[in-house]
C-alpha cells in the first residue's frame, strides 16, 4: 500500500506533506510521542481526474474498518487557535465528527466532554492531565503482564546464546518500566524493532513467533484509550516539546480523514510490480487503516482483518448508492466493478462483491467499462513513460558527477 498523499487541511505553511507516516505518528509508538500531529497537510498522491472523483465520495464507509470518513475539507477550520483555548469551545468544534470518530478517539473525546461540564476554562491537555496517573497506572500493569509473558516464553528458548540476548532485551524493558518516570516513556516500538533483530536469527522460529506476537499485544494509542491519554500528556520524546491541546484536539479527528488507498500496494512486501493510480486500483479509506496496512498484500490484511469482508461491501454499496443519485464518480460510474474484479483478484478470491444494485443497463457498463480501461492503460503508459525518462536523466546526471568527481 503507498501511503498516498492524504488530502488534510492546511494548518501549516507545508503545501504538501508525501506521507505523514514517514514521520512518526500515531501509530508508530504508544510511548514515544511522535512529531506532532499537527503536521496533518496532506493532498492526494496526483491532483489528477482519477483522485478527485474519488475523494467525491465524501462520507462512505472506510472499506477496512466501517467508520464513516471525514473529508479533510470539512476540518479545514480547525486549528491552533480554536482547539487550543477554552475546551467548552473546542469540544463544540469536534462535536459535529463525534460519530465519524475511530472507537478510541470517540471514547477520549466522550471523556474530554465530561471533564469540560466542571472545568470548562480549561484547555484539552489540562483536562487530560487530570486523569492520566490513572490511565498511566493502567497501561504501565498492561506491559508489566506483558513482559511477564515474554519472560515465561524466553525461559523455555533452547539455545542459551538466544535466551541470553531475549532476556538481556526484556530486563532493560522491565528497567525501564519499574523506574516510575513522572514524564513516562516506554517504547513500544523500538522494543519490537530489537526484538525483530534478536528472532530473526534465533534456532527456534516457533519460540520467536510466539514472542513477537505476546509483544503485539502491548498498548497502543490507536486501540486503548489509556495508551493514548498517556501518550498526549507528556513530552515528545523527541522535541523534548510538550503535547498541545491543539494537538490532541486534531488527533481526536485525524485517523478518520479520507485517503485514496492502493488495492494493489505500490511497492508490495514481495518486491512485485507495484499498483498503478487509477479507478480499478483505488479504494478511499481512512488515514489510520490504511496506515495500519502499509504494503501488506489484501489477502493476507483479510485473513488479519476478516471484518473487512462485510466492511468492504458496505463501502460498494454506499458509493452505488452516490453514483445512482449522481452524487460522485459521473466520470467513472462503472468504479464498483472494476474494484470488485481487483478486489477479487488480490484477495485471491477471500472478498466477492455484489455491484447489482447500480442502476446502469449492459450497454452502458460495456461502453464505459471499455472506455475506462482504455483511459486506465494510457494513465500506465504515461506513468512508465515518465517514469523511463526519469531514470534515464538520473542517470545522465551521475555521468556527470563522476566526471567531475
């Protein structure tokens, strides 16, 4: 999956941001507070007819996890300013997306609302700092179990040189943990990035599985609500900045935002030809999910996600119901079934989607369906052109260099 540029508002001077997860966010670590999430001015990966028509479809169903999607459109009014004073005021300005909100979000969010009725001068952060020795309690008893677990899996680990380095590993996890900082950072993932290092080469691949997937389990701030008030109460680990209210305030909406998400990923986990940026290879999810699946072939995000099967179809079925009204994707009203027949295809057969509630005749689908994909061959042969000419100027360029060199 390309983390596609992701249509958001411009709440900075950045005209463009190519993929706010190669910078870390949300989801990268529970504990490590990533660059600021105010940093959320994305646009799609073109600016071409295929991605416009896409992004028409508003409000559908996120095909991955069934919540409705924001446009970024619709937030462009929120910023520093509005969601960083009184919370009374902010909490109004959310309100309107408390239903498109991902489960976490909606449950802080219903939080913040709570705490505002008492204290309605007070800004989000305050409000959140109130309950976080709470929440912190909570996720620090989580990852002590957590680790608990690993201990008992690495003392069954055969070879000595691999139990060594786990346990070497999980007592300065556990270290880390007992040490009670008031500004609190465990992380999430530079453990899993060590302990990948250290399974990778063990003898008992079983015994690294089993332990990679008790560390999954760890808190994140996208699917436990404690993980992510801790998270937006203490200081970036790496700005050594404090969260700010704005920042919580736009987290709260920001995973819901619509994105035009690769069916085909554009650079597969298998080194395969990557998808292409047209109608049959797009769906429009939101960011959080289609961050979650990064470059994860569909079958296997299916067998992770079985839901998606239902999710998937309830999203056709909402844009059918936007082209038969001529609400979106006049251009393209043939969409649903060019994404089904990919949908079908790359999920090796897991998803069938029904597409017979759209109100087109047999001639017209055959009409536009031979249309479209003539379109859709010439969008490809134009990027393989561009893409030849680059490499080939590249190259010219480096010649270049070495002569002076």
């Amino acid at each position: 999956m390309s983390l596609n540029k992701v249509q958001m508002p411009k709440l900075f001077d950045n005209k463009y941001q190519t993929n706010p997860f190669a910078l870390k966010t949300l989801q990268s670590d529970t504990f490590t507070p990533s660059q600021s999430v105010a940093n959320v001015s994305f646009t799609s990966v073109d600016n071409s007819i295929v991605g416009k028509s896409i992004r028409e479809l508003g409000d559908v169903p996120c095909p991955y996890c069934g919540t409705r999607i924001i446009n970024g459109k619709e937030i462009n009014h929120l910023n520093k300013e509005n969601l960083g004073g009184r919370s009374d005021k902010a909490i109004k300005l959310l309100q309107p997306f408390e239903d498109r909100m991902h489960p976490v979000e909606k449950e802080v969010f219903g939080i913040l609302k709570d705490l505002s009725k008492d204290k309605p001068e007070k800004n989000l952060r305050e409000l959140l700092d109130t309950v976080r020795p709470e929440h912190l309690k909570k996720v620090q008893d989580a990852e002590q179990k957590i680790l608990h677990r690993m201990f008992k899996c690495a003392k069954t680990i055969q070879n000595k040189e691999d139990a060594k380095n786990v346990g070497k590993l999980l007592a300065s996890s556990k270290e880390i943990l007992e040490k009670q900082d008031p500004n609190y950072i465990f992380r999430r993932r530079r453990l899993l990035e060590k302990l990948n290092n250290i399974t990778k080469n063990m003898n008992e691949q079983h015994k690294a599985q089993e332990l990679l997937n008790i560390a999954e389990d760890i808190p994140r701030s996208h699917d436990n609500v404690s993980a992510f008030i801790v998270k937006f109460t203490q200081k970036d680990a790496g700005t050594k900045q404090e969260k700010t209210p704005f920042q919580i305030g736009i987290s709260l909406v920001e995973p819901s935002v619509g994105s035009l998400e690769h069916i085909t990923p554009r650079h597969p986990q298998d080194g395969s030809e990557g998808g292409k940026n047209i109608y049959s290879n797009y769906v429009y999810a939101s960011k959080e999910w289609n961050t979650r699946r990064k470059n994860m072939p569909l079958d296997k995000w299916v067998d992770k996600n079985p839901e998606i099967k239902d999710h998937m179809q309830n999203y056709i079925d909402a844009v059918i119901e936007k082209i038969n009204k001529k609400e979106a994707l006049q251009r393209c009203r043939v969409y649903p079934i060019l994404v089904a027949e990919t949908v079908e295809k790359e999920s090796k057969g897991k998803i069938k989607l029904d597409t017979s509630k759209l109100k087109l005749s047999k001639r017209q689908i055959a009409q536009e369906m031979s249309r479209v994909k003539k379109q859709e061959a010439e969008i490809v042969s134009k990027a393989q052109k561009k893409e030849q000419y680059n490499k080939k100027t590249k190259g010219t360029q480096n010649k270049k260099l070495s002569v002076f060199a």
